[in-house]
C-alpha cells in the first residue's frame, strides 16, 4: 500500500509542487493524476517514488515511513519496491532489449540463470519477446515502451509509477500499453499514472485532477471534456477537493481502438500470483529451483 499523509512541496517564485495532498493507494489498485503541466501531478509522482522529498508531510510504503530515509536507503526502496515507467523509455542505446530489461536486476546483484529466467518472464509478459536481441534504435515506440514496462517490472515491484507512459505512442497502442499497465495493477501491484491521455480514463480504478498541487475529484463528463478538448482548468462547480476518502470510479474500460498499422504481438496474460512455499518449474539447463514472487518471476 501506498500512502501521502498532508503532504506539501513548494518550489522558488510560489510554484507549488503539492499542497497538503492526503492518497491512500491499495494493492490491486490503478489511479490516474490528470491535469495541466505545471499542475503538480508530476511532483506527487516523483514524491511518491522518493524522487524528491516533501517540505511537509509523511509518505508511506508497505507499512513503512519512507520519506525520511537517507539517500542511500531511498535507493535501496526504489531499486527493490518501486518500479518507474516514463515518456522518454530511457533505454541504454548500446543494449539489446533483453540487455535493457537485465539492468534492473544488476542493481540488485542478480544474474545468472535467475536473472535470465526473470528477464525472459518480464518481457513474454509484455509481449515483447521477439525483440529481446534488438537495439532500442530498431524499435517502434510501442515496442520501446514496453521493454521499459518490461524492465520495470523485472524484479517485481510493489509499487509501479509511470510518468506520461503513453505521451510518444498512437491511440491504438496507447490503449496497449494502459490495458498492460491495468493487468499489472490486477496482479497485486499498486499503479499510478499521471496522464493527459484520454485513453487512461477507460482503464483505470479512479481519477483525479490536480491544479495548483492539490487533487480533485472532478465530475467525469467535465474531466472528459477537459482532457479530450484542452479547454483549460475545470470549474470549481464540477470538482471538489479531495478530502482522502472520495474517489470518481472510471466506468469498465472499453477494448483499444483498431491499430491502424501493422499487428501488434499479442501479449501472454501476466502469470497467476504464486501459492505460499511453491517452488518454480525446472527449467533448461537445469537452473537452480528458485522460489515464486507474486508476478511469477522466479528471484
């Protein structure tokens, strides 16, 4: 579980960050922060990473007070419990996709057969196994994207946050890469989102509009209108300040769009949550037995 207790961050010439903003995000959980840049969306996102710290206020993981944690132990939480997706990919050019997606693990110290074994999982998951020997630069967007979703689900985080992961993609393969990021969340994960994409509203659990680093909770059909005609701020009438309890509740999410291009792979559902002390299959080359994580990514 995620959670932000009161919190507030303030930058030079009165630009506000977050302004005593309350969220509580559970496990299974996706949410999506809409509203214009400079609104804030992208300072409670880094927040809740332990990308930068609140001037007030309590940040929570799992149980835990996070926000106060020294450098080197924030990022120990971000390479073990967070996971990041952004607009740019942020994919290493020189490395495969296979490659880009064992980076994660090396910052954990992981390798061999058990990180081969994970790497392979993580990007079957994605769909995007047939570009596991590819350069980022022989890439489409969608296909760049999901080597990042892959990598940072690698080493199965309980939290994933992604930063305009649809900003670069088409409609179509927008609504992918949202679905994907849903079946993460219904995977036990905690998912959130900041978004000017309208393709999210269909897919996630609530939806929030930030303005002046404090959230909202908008009446849909003026956040619709907002999000797919940019007519600006939405009216004071038509949102109400979030006061921590209160959530607008996306409809059930409607299948993407016709790709107008070529096919996309079809993606493998994500693996089943594994069973208390079950052990994973053997595998080639005889590996040795690892246990199961909640994402079916062998450790």
């Amino acid at each position: 579980m995620l959670e932000l207790r009161h919190v507030s961050k303030r930058y030079g010439r009165g630009a506000v960050g977050a302004a005593d903003v309350s969220l509580m995000v559970e496990p299974g959980e996706i949410i999506a922060l809409f509203g214009p840049s400079g609104s804030g969306k992208t300072s409670i996102l880094h927040i809740m990473g332990l990308l930068q710290e609140p001037d007030e206020g309590e940040v929570w993981l799992a149980g835990e007070r996070v926000d106060h944690l020294r450098e080197r132990k924030a990022a120990d939480v971000r390479s073990r419990q967070l996971g990041f997706v952004f607009q740019s990919f942020g994919l290493l050019p020189l490395l495969s996709g296979e490659e880009n997606v064992a980076v994660a693990l090396r910052l954990l110290g992981i390798g061999g057969e058990a990180a081969r074994a994970r790497v392979s999982n993580a990007m079957a998951a994605v769909g995007i196994t047939h570009r596991a020997q590819h350069r980022p630069g022989e890439m489409s967007g969608g296909e760049q994207q999901r080597i990042a979703l892959a990598r940072a689900l690698v080493h199965a985080p309980q939290v994933l946050l992604a930063d305009e992961p649809t900003g670069e993609l088409d409609t179509a393969t927008a609504g992918y890469v949202v679905d994907m990021l849903r079946k993460v969340a219904r995977n036990g994960a905690t998912v959130v989102i900041a978004t000017h994409d309208p393709v999210a509203l269909d897919y996630v659990d609530t939806a929030f509009f930030v303005r002046d680093g404090t959230l909202h909770v908008p009446d849909r059909a003026e956040l619709q209108m907002w999000i797919t005609e940019g007519t600006g701020v939405l009216s004071d009438a038509g949102s109400a300040a979030y006061p921590g309890s209160r959530r607008l509740t996306a409809t059930p999410p409607a299948p993407p769009p016709p790709h107008a291009g070529p096919p996309l792979p079809p993606s493998p559902p994500l693996p089943p949550p594994a069973q208390p002390g079950a052990a994973a299959p053997p595998e080639k080359k005889a590996p040795p037995v690892v246990e199961s994580d909640p994402w079916g990514l062998p450790h």
